[in-house]
C-alpha cells in the first residue's frame, strides 16, 4: 500500500530543517553537489555549450550591436539628467533669464523624447531578434524530434517534449538578454554613475560606493540562501504537474477503487506545502527589498549630512549635492539588476543545455546517400537471416528467415513477448537489422528512401489511436487527398459504414479526446478504414482484432476477407481461428521461427502450432458447454 502522505506543516518543517535554509555555507555546498549531479548526467561543459550558443548568434551579428549601441546611447543620455539639475541650479536659475531657461528647457525635452525612443526601438529590436531566434529553435527542435528513436520519445515522455519544445526554447532565447545583454548595460549604467560622481567629489563618491558594496554584498548573500528554496519550489510544482496528468489520464481507475478522497487529500498536502514555501520566499525576497531600500535611504541621508557639510564649508554646490543624490539610485539599480539576471542566467543555462542536448541526439534512422525510390514491388519481402538486439541488450530476433510473396498473407502467431511486435517494426524500419537483411525485390530496405519505403505500408494497431476531430479526418489521415467515394468504399469495406451512418452527423461526428464516445469495436474498425484508404501495397495488423467482441470479430473477419485478396498482409493474431485462412503461419517463440507452413501443415506436424490450436479449442469448447449448460438449465426453469 502506498503511505499516507506527512500533512503539509510536517513536510515544510522537515523540509526548512534538512536544507538548512538559514545556514548559508551549507547551502552553497549541496548546490555545488547538485551541479555536480547534472554535470555527470550531461558531460560537457558550460564553455561548450556558451560557445554553441554565441555561435548560434553569428548571422544575427548586426543586431545585437546595433541594440548594445542603442542601449549605450540610451545610457548616455539618461545621465544627461541628473546633471541638468546641477547645470539648472548652479548657473542657469541664478542668472534669471528667461530666453536661457526656456532653450534650456526645451533642449531637455528633445533629449527625453529622444531617449524614449532610443528605449522603444532597443526593446523593439530585441523582441526581433528574441522572436527569430526562438522561433527558428523551435521548427529545428521538432524537426529533430520527428528523426528521433520511438524508444527516445518515449523515455522524455509527452510531458518532457512539450516543455523542451516550449520552456526550454524560451528560457534558452532569454540566456542573451540575462547572460549578455542586461548585465552589459546594467555596467555601463554603474561605470557612468562612478565617473560622474568622482568628477564631482571623490570623498561623497566614497561613502556612496562603501553603501553600495553592502548593498552588494546582503543580495548575493541572500540570492545564494534562496536558490535551493527556488530549485525546490520549481520541482514542487513540476511534481504536482505530473501527479495531475497521471490522476486525470487514470481517472476511471481511481473512481474504480474509489480513491477520489486519497487524492484529494494528497493534492492538498501538495498544494499547501508549495504555498508555504512560496510564501516562506516571498517573506525573505520582501525583507531583502525592504533592507535594500533602508540601505538606499541611509545612502541618501548621509550625502545629505556630508554633502551639506561640504556645502556648509562651502566647497560643494546646491546642483551638486542633487546630482549625488540621482546617480545614488544609478549605483544600486544596475546592483539589483545584475544580481537578478544571473539568478535567472542559471536558469536560463539550463535550459540552453537541454535544448542542445535533444538537437545532439542521434537521429534514428537517416536515408543512405544514393538511396532510390520505389513506388511498388513486384515479387515480396525477404528477411535473410536477421538478427535484432534493442539497444538495452533484450535479444528480440534470432536468425529470422522467411519470404512473403506480393498478395499473400501471413500470420504471425506465438506466444506474448516472443517477438511479433519486434518483426513488424523492423518490416516498417521503425527499426534497422542488427545482423542479416531485409529486403524487397531483392533490393536491402536500407537502399531505399525511407519516406518512399514507409509510404507503401499501412499499419493497425491493438491499440487504436483516433485523433481529436471527427470521423472523416480520422479517416482521411490516411490519405488527404482521397475522395469522396473512396472514403465510402474504406469505410464499407472495414464494416464501419453502416454506423457511422446511424450517427447524426454522419461523418462529420466529432469523436472526443481519443474517440472516448465510440466502442472498442467501432475504433478498431475506424483504424481500419484509415489504413485502407492509404491503399497500401502491404498491410501490418498487430493484434488488431484481439480487442473485439465476438460479433465485432465477425464483421471485422469479413472485412479482412475482402482486403486480404489482393494484398499483401501480414497479421498478428491471438486467436488462431482468426488466420485459418492465411498462406502462411509463422510460430515465433523467443525470437526464433519454430515453425511455418499453412493451418493443415502445421496440424500435420503436431508441433507448438498443433499444441496453442488445440489448447485454444478445448477453451472455446469449454466456454461453449458452459454456454449449453447455462441455457439449458434457464430453460428447464421457464418450463417449471
Ligand atoms: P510480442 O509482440 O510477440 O509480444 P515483442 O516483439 O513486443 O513481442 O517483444 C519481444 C521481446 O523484446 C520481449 O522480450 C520484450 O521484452 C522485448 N522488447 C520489446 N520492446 C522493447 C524495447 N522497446 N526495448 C527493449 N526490449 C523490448
Ligand atoms: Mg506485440
């Protein structure tokens, strides 16, 4: 049984006394360790991936200088204000001229109109250069996805490719502004507000500086308390994400064993950990905000109390001690804005590591040079003494040989786990031999362009998957471009006209998430109208018909009738009575063919096949006397 979970108050206190939040050189420890942990899994190192990054720059070159020139200039004519206030005080308002004032003034408002839009066309010029590039690693993020291993997939998971494709991507585009581009301009920012200040008097400069350093120095120290606090919390939630999609795509089985009530409780505890958390966070991020603006204000208080002394003594100016007082908050906003973008750099990075990650895997299968192109076959496919291990070591075909001839079909039967599934993939090179060759018309399938080889299949699965939209474009995902009547003759060769038609809308249904309104039965046939219209040369059925209730069967077995007569077919099946009629049965068992002859052959030779046929009759037979029995002994009862 899973454990109740601890209540939430419990979890936090355990959670505040094991990451030791307020003991600070512990904290920095275990990040290091936890960095540690993810330089293992990934390998290379941040210079490599920096450089990959700023290469990915190199043909947006041009903009990213124009925009650092613009923000220069921005800077530049921001610390025209503050001196304007000393230039006003000291010399322009003594003379009392009102010409003087007014071009005075009016300069002043050419140079603020100037600065906003020097602003606008900086932070225009970067959403460009963000949107171009994001959106260019986006299309070649799914365009890798699309060439990678089904086993990849499925390791990342639906959820891990969404946030790869969408936050990675982001946070990677953002990496240039926090890593680059703030900080620079933040520098220059703090360079010119030093400069101006040393001009006016170095020892006010000082006391600025000496605040300044504190101020530096409670961030860092409170950024590096915080960033555990923020790496759980951002774990917390992801937890929470998972837990969700897995409660809701499980939802019948927990109202099946009626765990609504456990559920509930567990999302509470959850939810009310992470708002403890974020608002432990929130308390600290306040307080700091709080002591940097204490720390600003003393500054402000002692330029005023030295800066007035000065003035007292009479070797500093009114305009002076106002331009001191405006470059302060020059000194302590580019300290802020510093130290928040490498908090967010680290985040940033992490995702620029992902997102090269998944575009460095291997794609899985890649069209040879001078591969060519095949519109149909002739003679059949040929498997000449394959062998096929999966990448984890699972031995799944053994020196596998047969021939299919065109417009035969097979049957591949065995016990599960033998490696049926395994041999139609290969068919369909969703996977490539590790020994051995298969190949069409005496042509290895690896000579051949994959999209052309794929195009001549059609493959239906056990389990069916219809997309969110309604009959005729689950159907028509087979072929786009088929017509009307095509799409009637698929759907009446797979036994699905008939209640489609009953449906009100035809075939214009909407069938819901995964065509939740339709039965087993209704699916499966629907998969197969979408295979047929494909027209394919060569059909794959992989349990297709396991699913099925008996009078399903029946229609289905009809349908297959007809398609099977002039295509070539290979079926997997369960139930034997299902591929009496196939030209061939191949025994599989453990990767290795047992035995391959047709339906009488194979009796003939009282083998596996002898054994399973006989084994799947005694139980039907059984299930039939005990149907007799049941009716016989309801019709005794009526009689009485
Ligand atoms: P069948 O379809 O006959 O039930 P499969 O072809 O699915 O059998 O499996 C054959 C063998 O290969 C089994 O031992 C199974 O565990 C293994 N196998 C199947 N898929 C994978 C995979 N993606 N990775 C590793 N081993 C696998
Ligand atoms: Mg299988």
């Amino acid at each position: 049984m899973v454990p109740p979970k601890q209540n939430s108050r419990r979890r936090y206190y355990d959670f505040i006394k094991a990451k030791g939040i307020l003991k600070f050189k512990k904290n920095l420890e275990e990040e290091k360790k936890d960095s540690a942990k993810d330089e293992n899994a990934v390998r290379k190192n941040a210079g490599y991936y920096l450089w990959r990054y700023i290469s990915e720059f190199r043909e947006h070159r041009s903009k990213i200088i124009l925009i650092i020139l613009l923000g220069l200039f921005n800077s530049l004519l921001g610390a025209l204000f503050p001196w304007t206030s000393k230039v006003m005080i000291d010399y322009i308002l003594p003379q009392k001229n009102i010409v003087l004032l007014s071009s005075a003034c009016l300069a002043l408002l050419v140079s603020a109109a100037m600065q906003r839009l020097l602003t606008f066309s900086k932070d225009y010029y970067s959403q460009i250069l963000l949107g171009r590039f994001v959106l260019g690693l986006k299309q070649r993020q799914m365009e890798h996805l699309n060439t990678l291993p089904l086993v990849e997939l499925q390791k990342m998971k639906i959820g891990g490719i969404i946030s790869r494709l969408q936050d990675d991507s982001e946070g990677s585009g953002n990496l240039l502004f926090n890593g680059l581009l703030t900080p620079f301009n933040a520098l220059i920012m703090f360079l010119i507000a030093i400069i101006s200040l040393l001009v006016v008097n170095w020892k006010v400069m000082l006391i600025c500086f000496i605040f300044c350093m504190i101020m530096f120095g409670i961030t860092y120290f409170v950024f590096n308390i915080m960033r555990p606090f923020q790496r759980s919390l951002r774990q917390d939630r992801a937890l929470i994400n998972a837990g969700l999609a897995e409660t809701f795509g499980g939802i019948q089985v927990i109202r099946s064993f009626r765990r609504e009530n456990t559920i509930r409780k567990d999302y509470g505890t959850d939810i009310n950990l992470l708002w403890r958390k974020s608002l432990y966070s929130f308390v600290i991020g306040s307080s700091v905000h709080i002591g940097a603006w204490t720390v600003f204000s003393i500054t402000e208080i002692s330029i005023w109390l030295v800066g007035g002394y000065f003035f007292i003594n009479g070797t500093l100016s009114v305009g002076s001690i106002v331009v001191f007082i405006s470059f302060t908050q020059w000194l302590f906003q580019p300290i802020f804005q510093i130290m928040f973008s490498f908090s967010e750099m680290q985040k940033s990075m992490a995702c620029v590591e992902r997102t090269f990650d998944l575009l460095d895997m291997k794609p899985d299968i890649v069209d040879k040079e001078n591969t060519s192109n095949i519109v149909s076959f002739n003679e059949g496919i040929k498997f000449d003494n394959v062998d096929f291990v999966y990448p984890d070591g699972t031995k799944a075909l053994d020196n596998v040989n047969f021939f299919i001839p065109k417009g035969k079909v097979m049957a591949l039967v065995g016990p599960s786990g033998g490696g049926k599934t395994t041999l139609s993939n290969i068919v369909l090179r969703f996977y490539d031999v590790s020994s051995g060759s298969v190949s069409v018309d005496g042509t290895d399938i690896r000579n051949l362009s994959l999209s052309c080889y794929r195009s001549l299949m059609s493959l239906v699965l056990q389990d069916v998957f219809l997309f969110d939209g309604t009959i005729r474009e689950n159907i028509l995902f087979g072929n786009r471009n088929a017509s009307e009547k095509e799409l009637l003759h698929a759907a009446e060769v797979a036994h699905c006209h008939e209640f489609i038609d009953k449906l009100k809308d035809k075939y214009d249904t909407v069938i819901g998430e995964r065509g939740v309104k339709l039965s087993g039965g209704q699916k499966q046939r629907i998969a197969l109208a979408r295979a047929l219209i494909a027209n394919p040369q060569l059909l794959i059925l992989d349990e297709a018909t396991s699913n099925l209730d008996s009078e399903s069967e029946g229609l289905i077995q009809d349908a297959l009738k007809k398609i099977f007569r002039d295509r070539t077919t290979i079926v997997i099946a369960h139930r034997l009575s299902t591929i009496i009629d196939a030209d061939s049965i191949v025994v599989i068992d453990k990767g290795r063919i047992l035995e391959q002859g047709s339906h009488f052959e194979l009796l003939e030779k009282k083998g596996k096949y002898f054994d399973m046929y006989n084994k799947q009759m005694e139980k039907s037979k059984s299930i039939q006397n005990l149907w007799n029995a049941e009716s016989a002994a309801q019709e005794e009862e009526e009689e009485k």
